[in-house]
C-alpha cells in the first residue's frame, strides 16, 4: 500500500478537492471511522485506495473493465489513478486493451494538478 511519501501532490489542496468526490465516495478506515465524505453508497469506499489493487472493496460491484482490471493484478497507482479520474472509460479501455470496456464513473476531475493532489490525499487518509 501506498503511503503519503509515495504520493507527489499536495494533500491539502486534494482534501479540498475530494469535495467533489463527497456526492459519491466516502473515506471509512477499518475501525468504522468516517475520515472523509459521507455515507455514499454509489462509489466504492476510498480508504487505502493508494497502492491498493484496482476494485479491491469486497462486497462493491464494479464494471466489468474493473473488475478485470483487478483480475489482472492491476495496482493503483498515481499514474494509474490520476489517467483514471480524468477520464475513467478512455483509461480503463487503455489499461484492460478492451475497446469496448466501459467504467461506471461518469464524473471526470478537471485537472491532472487537482487528480495528483486527490491521489496524495487519499494515500495520506491511510497512511494515518
């Protein structure tokens, strides 16, 4: 897993990002603390997401590109991650070589500065 050194972004301007990610995704630790967001239930649970195998949330359910992201042992990475949140299918299609694979997330974040930032804030959320 992924720790806050790992990631090169600024992690309090990603927290003020993350507020755009609230609608969708929490941030719950495996004590049942809420660390960020509130108890959305469209997107996976973000904790530990930093280093961690792609669609690695049991009980979630993921596209089926994700899923097979996941099979293939795929980690997420900041490059992954970042390429990911800017535009989900185009990466998920690049990742898996399917070109008919699609993602779930229809949200994009604008920015590769604003996805680096998220990216380092989430791996700080876990490596507390």
């Amino acid at each position: 897993m992924a720790f806050a050194q790992d990631a090169t972004g600024d992690a309090a301007a990603g927290e003020t990002a993350f507020r755009q990610c609230v609608a969708c995704h929490v941030v719950v630790n495996e004590a049942g603390d809420t660390l960020a967001g509130r108890n959305s239930r469209t997107g996976p649970n973000l904790y530990g997401v930093a280093g961690a195998v792609i669609a690695h949330v049991e009980d979630f359910r993921y596209s089926p590109g994700l899923t097979a992201l996941n099979e293939a042992g795929t980690i997420w990475t900041e490059e992954n991650f970042v390429a990911y949140v800017q535009d989900p299918t185009s990466y998920i299609r690049e990742a898996s070589g399917n070109s008919s694979a699609r993602g779930s997330m229809a949200f994009r974040v604008r920015s590769e500065e604003e996805a680096i930032n998220l990216y380092a804030y989430l791996a700080s959320l876990a490596a507390e």
